[in-house]
C-alpha cells in the first residue's frame, strides 16, 4: 500500500518507520515546519501516488486537509483530535464524495478495547444508584487539545450507557455538581503519552477502570492498521466501525 502522512512530527514519524516495517511504501510526508519532510504543501502533488493519507496535524488545519483529500480523492485516517463540533459537516462532505474516511480520538487497539471494557462496565453500573461515577486524564505538556479525544470518546459511553446521567462537565467546577452530571478532569504535564481512568465510587468501595500508554507506538500501530482497513472502502466510519469487524459488535 502507498501511504502519505500529513504531520511528520513524532507521531508521523513512528507510524512511517512502523509502516516500512510492515512492507508499505512512505510516498509523501507533508508537514510546514519539518525540515525532514518531503513537501511543506499539503497539495495534489503531495497526495497523487497515495492509495491512503494518515492524517496526525492540529485541529486548526485539519478540516481544510480534509476538503483536499475530499477535492483529489484520496482515502484518510483521521487521527487528529479537537475538531468534533465539526463531525457532521465533515460525515456530509465525504458521503458526497468518492473517497472513505475513518476516524478516532485514539487509534491504539488496546484504548478501543478500554472503551469496550468502559462501556460493559458502565451498563453494569447502571443499575446501582448507589455508585457515581467520574473521571480524568493526563497527557504531557504539549498537548493541545483538552479534554484529550480519548477522554470525549470515553465520556459518550458514559452517558450512553449509564441511565441517570445526562451531561458531561469537563472545565473546573466551582460548585457542587448535580446527580445527572459526569465530572471528567484533564491534567497537563510532562512527557505523560496519556493516562484515562474511569471511577465508579460509593460510599463502601470504588472501582477503577485505568488504561496508560508507554508509548505513542500504540498509536501508530492502530493507525497502521486502520489505513489497511479504509483501503479501496467508501464511505464515513469510525474506528468502532473497524473494530466491530474484527471482534464483533
């Protein structure tokens, strides 16, 4: 498979080395400020040879990325995060087109099957009023996005899945929270790759639920594999489409 990569700082970087590995062929690296990249512009140029562009910028740029793989028909994985409001502008805009697209706040295998964990625990949750539930991440300093994308993902099952809580609270709380909201806190610092735990407390004990990343290799092998996935597919998905596929709904 022939794979451009828009974004060559460390994220870009492990998933090329990662997909040569994997026998792929690395045909662009886009990225303004890289000097190792191959092209500064994200144009036609940059994205001709690819069967699938993996996708790890900054929220303020990657919707118009994203119209350019709509505009020169190329394959994507999104895996930049912060740009959610705009989810259905961008489901719109790629139905129209010819291309497929897949999506996540987290491509590592080991968060989506967190997610699972989240989402069967909660529904168990659920029918005892006796436990709340919250929860926070950690990322490092150079994160840009708060809360991270994991963590919005993670607070979605919550609420979809746990029956008396209706709304997410994700900035400092100055008050005392209601019954029907879920206090989600971020921590920025360091060289954290990203730590997301999951409380259900009560008044007699408290369960957590914890995933921490080693490395940002995790990603990039989920990425990777998402890219081998959205390959000559049509259409919007999202990395619960995939993993649907691979071990079932």
């Amino acid at each position: 498979m022939k794979i451009a990569i828009t974004g060559y700082g460390k994220m870009g970087q492990i998933i090329k080395q990662l997909a040569l590995e994997n026998g792929h062929e690395i045909v662009s690296t886009i990225d303004p400020v890289e000097k190792s990249a191959k092209f500064k512009e994200l144009n036609e140029e940059a994205l001709c040879c690819a069967d699938v562009v993996i996708d790890f910028t900054v929220p303020g740029i990657v919707l118009q990325n994203i119209d350019k793989y709509v505009k020169y028909g190329i394959n994507a994985v999104i895996g930049t995060t912060g740009w959610y409001e705009h989810l259905e502008e961008v489901k719109e805009k790629v139905s129209k087109s010819e291309i497929g697209l897949i999506w996540s706040g987290n491509f590592s295998i080991g968060v989506n099957l967190f997610f699972r964990i989240i989402k069967q625990s909660a529904g168990l949750i659920s029918n005892f009023t006796l436990y709340d539930v919250m929860g926070y991440e950690i990322h490092h300093n150079r994160k840009k996005d708060s809360p991270s994308g994991t963590m919005n993902m993670i607070g979605k099952i919550l609420l979809e899945n746990i029956k008396n809580k209706k709304k997410l609270i994700t900035e400092k709380l100055d008050r005392k929270i209601s019954e029907e909201e879920i206090h989600l806190a971020s921590i920025r610092g360091g060289n954290v790759p990203g730590t997301h735990v999951v409380a259900f407390d009560s008044e007699v004990d408290t369960i957590e639920l914890k995933h921490t990343a080693r490395s940002r290799k995790g990603l990039a092998v989920g990425a990777l594999k998402a890219a081998e996935w959205i390959n000559n597919k049509k259409g919007f998905y999202s990395i619960e489409d995939m993993m649907i596929e691979f071990i079932g709904g």
